[in-house]
C-alpha cells in the first residue's frame, strides 16, 4: 500500500485549512481526492487540482480506482493526503481492501439529511452507519479540525447519532 499519512473527510476537500495547516504539519507531497461524483466533472477536477499549493500534485478518483491506486507500492518519499466528502468514500475503500489505519473526521456541513454529529461535523444516518463499520472494521475515526486542535474520539458521539436516527 501507499504512504498515507493522513486520511480525512471534509467536504470541501482542498480549501484553507488543509493548505495551511494539514499538508505542512503531515509534509503531503500528493493529494487523493476520493469521491465518484468530482471524478467525473473534469470542470471540477480542474478546480480542485487549481487549489492545491504549487508541487503538491492532486489526483481525483472515483472509489474504485483509488481503491486500485492505493493498493500499489508508492514511490520513495511519497506522502498521501486523502481527501473524501464524506465518511461513505473510506468505508467503501476499507471494503475494498485498503487498509487504513485511521480517518479524520473534519468539516461536513449540514445539508439533505444530515445533523450535527461533533462540533462542526454533520452527518446523515448512512454516513454515521459508515463510522460505526470502520471502527468495526479496526479502523480509528476521530475528529480533529485542525493539527494543533486535541483529538476527539467519537464514541459517544456515534452512540447520540445512532440514537437520534434510531439506528
């Protein structure tokens, strides 16, 4: 497998945040963005990679492929961001195979039927259903906005959620 150093759901994938504080603090050298609908809206796919500071290159999938690129050896001194909208992506890639470790809870917005689930995290039944297989799946999912933020597990968050959507 590659060398991801961070995986982290955000729903605006590449804005201030993760330019200013998460590729420093985890020396990204590459971002993959995991999500099937940018992947194909080559517009947006243009917009995203436009954002990312110069020598970061950005490579936007849809699920299955990244779960075919994260699989490969990487190349010597490769450092992988990866970036999803939602918790669904990772789930979906931990299903495929990929191994991670850990994924970080970051920005997701309220919209559709989400509800705040941790700080400035909403989630919607199926998002939280996928935090709770990760975790099943030995996977830690934790929520940390920014680097030098604590880290919050999300155990009892999940267990609020799980019960307000009466999962």
């Amino acid at each position: 497998m590659r060398n991801v150093v961070l995986a982290r759901v955000d729903d605006r994938l590449i804005h201030g945040e993760v330019v200013t504080a998460w590729i420093p603090s985890t020396r990204a050298t590459r971002i993959i963005i995991v999500d099937d609908e940018v992947a194909k809206d080559e517009f947006n796919v243009r917009v995203v990679k436009a954002l990312a500071p110069a020598g970061t290159k950005v490579f936007v999938y849809n699920v299955e492929k990244a779960s075919e690129k994260l699989m490969v050896p990487g190349v010597e001194g490769e450092r992988l961001l990866v970036l999803a909208k939602t918790p669904t992506s990772f789930n979906r890639l931990i299903k495929n195979g990929v191994p991670l470790k850990e994924v970080n809870l970051g920005g997701a917005g309220i919209r559709g039927e989400r509800q705040p689930f941790i700080n400035n995290v909403a989630l919607n039944p199926e998002e939280v259903l996928a935090c709770e297989e990760m975790q099943k799946a030995g996977c830690r999912v934790f929520y940390q906005l920014v680097p030098e933020q604590g880290v919050i597990e999300i155990d009892e968050a999940l267990k609020k959620a799980k019960a307000n959507f009466g999962l």
